[in-house]
C-alpha cells in the first residue's frame, strides 16, 4: 500500500506533530513499506490456527504474571501530594494543546 505524503500531513496534524518536507517525505516512505509488509502477511493462510487472546501461554509456576490481590487504593489527597499545583482534588497544569 503506497501513502501519500499529503496522508501523512493528514496523520500528522491528526497528532499535532510539526514535521519537515524531509520527514514527510522519510515517513511517507517508510509507511508504505510497513504496510506492504502487513499485505504480504494478511496473504498467509491462517486457517485452523487458533485465535490468541494474548501470547502468554498456561504455565502454572512458570507464568509470567502475577496473581491479582486486591489492596487499599491511593487516596485523592495522597495522589496529588507532591504535584506543584492543584486545584480542587486534581493535577492543574498548563495548556498545552492550542488550535
């Protein structure tokens, strides 16, 4: 799948980047080649692989998750202990997002 580099000034003002022609042209490039990588993987059969909800495997012991036990849960008040400012219960910071 080829992007244009007008797609990727599209996605890029989607995420608020500023990028150069440089870059758009660089990135243009290397998206392209991700997904063309992705159509040649969506071409392999896949037929009788089961699905996966996640790649960790049962492994009793070995797992590499931990078992979930509840606890007490921070309070407001000591969440927002060390933050510099805030306002009413809450982290107050600044704009950072102007359109």
């Amino acid at each position: 799948m080829k992007l244009t580099e007008e797609q990727v000034r599209y996605v890029a003002g989607l995420a608020n980047l500023a990028l150069t022609e440089d870059e758009i042209h660089t990135y243009a490039h290397d998206l392209s080649d991700i997904l063309t990588h992705i159509d040649k993987l969506n071409e392999l059969n896949t037929d009788g692989v089961p699905p996966m909800a996640q790649v960790l495997f049962s492994a009793e012991d070995t797992a590499t998750l931990r078992e979930d036990e509840p606890h007490a849960c921070l309070s407001n008040a000591d969440a927002v202990a060390n933050a510099p400012v805030t306002s009413q219960g809450y982290f107050k910071v600044p704009r950072v997002i102007e359109r």
